[in-house]
C-alpha cells in the first residue's frame, strides 16, 4: 500500500515492461495455463462479501473476531479478542478492503456476485453504503488505540481500517489516528540498541524476562509495523520517524537475519522469531529466542513471511538495497522451504506451497475433517504471498524483470494451493429483502447448512509446546485480511 514518496526509480522501457508483464501473467500457474483470476477465482467471488458482512453484523455489539475453531461445541463461530489485543484491526481491516474495491474496481467485484443478488438496479450503491456505515462503526473503537506506548502493534491496530479510512474518505480523525500511533510507535524507540522494543515482558517455561532497564525484546513480527513510521514520516515529512524505522530494520538485518547456505543457490536468509538486547551494554544482544516456534533456532514459517513483507516493504519507502537482498533472501528461502518440504504435505496434487507451522519442527499430524493431515499455518503463506507481491512490483519498477517474475510466479502458487486446500466451500450469498430494501445474508442453494465465519481455515496461532496460550487448525482474521489484501494487491496492479 506504501505510495512511492522516496527514492527516485531509473528510466523503463515501458515496451518491454509490457511484453514481459504479459509473459509473467500468461505463465502463473504451475502448469502454464491457467490465468491468475481463473486460479483465485474465489477471492474476488460472492461468497467473501457475504460472509464478512454477515459477521460484520452478527458480532457489532461484541469484541473483535480473531480464530474460528473447526472443531468442537463453537466449530465454526469467532472467538473475540477485546480491542487491546493486537489482532483488533484486522477485522476493520478486511471490511475495508472489500470497500476499497468495490469503490476502485466495481465492474471487476460485481462479475463474482450472483445475477440473482443484483436486484434493485440501484444493488451496487446500497451495498457501498451498507458496507460503509458497518467500516466506520467497526474502525470507531480503533481511534483510542492510537495513544497506547504500550505495545509495538500499532500498525497492526491502526493501519489496515483507518489508513484506507483516511486514503477513501479523506477523514481527518482517521489520520489524526494515523499520525498519533506513529508517534506512540516511536516512544518505544531507544537509540542504545537501535530497534524500537516489541515486548516489555516475556515469559514461559525456559523464559522469565521482566526488566525493563537490562532487557529488551524485538520481535521479527516489528518489521511489519515499520509501515506505519514510514507512511507517517513522509506524510509529516518527519525525517525522525522514518530514521526510526529504517535503523530499526537495519538492526534487525543483523540480529534476527541468518545466511542460510543452500547448494548452487544465492544468498538465502532464515530468521529467529525475537531477540533480547541489554540497553545498559549499548544494545550487546543477550539471547535469541521463540515464543511461538518450533524452538529457539527453528524458522517459524510466519515469522519468516512477517521480513519478507516487512522488508519488501521498507525497501519500497527507501530504495535501500541491502533492504531489497534482504527480503529478496528471505523469499527465497520460504520458497526452497516449501518446495523442499515432505511430499506428504502434498493432497490430491496440491498444498505443496502451503507452509507447515514451523519448517524445521517435526511434521505434526492434526485432525481435519476427519482426516490426519501435517499441522500448517495459512497466514505465514498468506503474509508471504504479500510480501513477494510487493517484491514483484518494486523489482519490475527497476528493471529486474527475470526476478520479478519469479516472486510472482511464487506468490501465486502459495494462493492457489492456499485456495485448493484451505477456503472454506460452506458458501453464503447476498439477498435484497424487498420488503426492507434491506441487504442480508444468507446460505446458497448448495451450501450444507453449516456455519463457518472465516473465509480460510488451517491457520495456526501458537502451536509453541510451552506457551500458555496455544490454538491450532483455525480461520484466523489476518489470514483472512492478508487473503483479502493480496487480492486487493493485484487488482491495483492490473493482474486480474
């Protein structure tokens, strides 16, 4: 979403930009016949309207959803988290999204809706000033959250509903928010370790780590909120937000980045999930670690897909190099990863791009549907997917087009497979009451009766054997909204 305001790109040869932008699509799918909307046609379909605004309203007067069990007594209905919890944007977030393009690309959304939903001829405005006024009233709670120095996720919390709320709407408090959270953001800046600090406490069972004057936690996940200094510095032409947030990324090029070497490839690049600094010892990192992973020294598949996403952005705000290798290495090497995986990951052909958990823990073996099938996490592809996305369109903007298409190439077969093996077919669809002149929600003729309000299942939050809070083989919502903005993603580019 980052506007290019740094950096100045070289001269294009928009001739050969096109041929090769046509090559690259024409040869998405693995089997280099299948166009890009054919593969994800889900994402820009009927049932995704229809299921978010149906939670939209069934949940107004509650907390903010974040997992959908898909199994036992609430299999299929959101467990809510309250707005201090880091996940409350994300939900926002996806309404905005499907606002976002029914407002820029309606002609493209409106194919995936039913002929029998688009009545009255008027279906496109009501359905824009349904899904407006249930936007604001889910993003309303947010505007609070923009003066928290508590928590580094801000981003996380602030930009997925109120930047789009701002960018669509020209809303001064949206900004207004914007603008507060960067600066909560960078409170928690110290210039002794050169990072802004993620956690102020952590513990579990090998883990107890509460001083807040020798201990210092970043976690990998940091990267992604750098977007919102970014946006901020430049919109405020603040050159210490966006210092903040590129020397905290070079920080972590360091601390959280591991050379990976892979026989007859490049530079490829895994990660550690969270680090300790010592403040007191100029920043000296005292002991690298997982709260969520496999083990300490594991690759967690989301944390690995958080720097891709992460960097790929920064790079897109500074035209760093180093920022642009790095998500480079870190893509590469979620890719061998997954190619490299058992082929039990593989179902009916499929899934071989959707990510296990953690890639270095032992395959564990989960029940769904009835069936034992390897634990994954949905959302570590999704973030990724993103991530590479972005990559595809910073490296195409400097005439690295051979890799550009590779990372879209990429991209595209984490959400086809992601698709095939995760989306949820207990399909809704959208309903004009004639009676109301009301727009409701409700089952397809062919769905089972059953309720699931997630669009993806087969996310793992924390499956860590020592964490408190451990849930697995869920829908998550930023699975979800990283599923919903990759389409968003793409559509802007023109790719679908």
């Amino acid at each position: 979403m980052a506007p290019e305001i740094l950096g100045v790109s070289p001269p294009i040869d928009q001739k050969l930009v096109k041929e090769v932008v046509i090559e690259t699509v024409a040869s998405l799918d693995t089997s280099n016949t299948t166009p890009i909307r054919s593969n994800l046609a889900p994402l820009f379909q009927e049932n995704i309207l229809a299921k978010l605004l149906g939670a939209a309203e069934a949940y107004l007067e509650n907390n903010f959803p974040e997992t959908v069990p898909q199994s036992g007594p609430n299999q299929g209905i959101y467990k809510c988290r309250d707005a201090e919890f880091w996940t409350c944007g994300f939900f926002p977030g996806s309404l905005y999204c499907l606002l976002e393009r029914l407002r820029k690309h309606p002609k493209l959304c409106l194919l995936g809706i039913s002929s029998d939903s688009l009545v009255p001829q008027n279906f496109h405005e009501r359905l824009l000033s349904h899904l407006t006024d249930l936007c604001h009233k889910w993003s309303a709670p947010l505007h609070p959250m923009s003066a928290r120095k508590d928590t580094h996720d801000l981003g996380f919390i602030i930009q997925p509903a109120l930047r789009r709320d701002w960018e669509l709407f020209g809303q001064q408090e949206s900004l207004k928010s914007l603008l507060s959270a960067a600066e909560s953001l960078a409170s928690r800046y110290d210039q002794r370790v050169g990072a802004i600090r993620s956690w102020d406490s952590f513990a579990n069972a090998h883990h107890n780590i509460t001083s807040t004057e020798d201990d210092f936690i970043v976690i990998i996940d940091s990267l992604c909120n750098l977007d919102l200094l970014f946006y901020a510095g430049n919109y405020t032409r603040s050159s210490r937000l966006v210092s903040i947030a590129s020397t905290h990324a070079t920080t972590l090029l360091s601390t959280h980045l591991r050379k990976e070497i892979v026989p007859n490839k490049g530079t490829y690049y895994s990660t550690y999930h969270a680090a300790n600094f010592s403040p007191a010892k100029n920043g000296a990192v005292k002991r690298k670690l997982t709260a969520q992973g496999y083990s300490d020294s594991s690759t967690w598949a989301r944390g690995q897909a958080w720097a891709i996403l992460g960097y790929a952005q920064t790079y897109s705000w500074t035209k760093k190099r180093k920022f642009l290798d790095a998500a480079m290495g870190l893509a590469d090497y979620f890719t061998y990863r997954v190619e490299s995986s058992a082929k039990v990951v593989e179902a009916g052909g499929y899934g071989q791009y959707v990510p296990l958990w953690d890639f270095d823990a032992p395959i564990t073996y989960t029940t769904v549907n009835g069936a034992q099938v390897p634990l994954r996490d949905v959302s570590a592809g999704m973030i990724a997917a993103n991530g590479m996305v972005v990559l595809y369109g910073q490296l195409m903007g400097i005439g690295e087009y051979e890799s550009a298409g590779r990372y879209l190439d990429h991209a595209m077969a984490i959400a086809k497979d992601t698709v095939a093996l995760a989306y949820n077919r207990d399909e809704m669809r959208l309903k004009f009451d004639e009676e109301s002149g009301k727009i409701r929600v409700g089952p397809s003729g062919g769905a089972n009766g059953r309720r699931f309000d997630a669009i993806l299942e087969r996310s793992t939050a924390n499956f860590n054997e020592n964490h408190p809070d451990r849930d697995w083989d869920h829908g998550l919502v930023y699975a979800d909204y990283y599923f919903l903005e990759l389409g968003n993603r793409l559509l802007d580019m023109g790719l679908v």
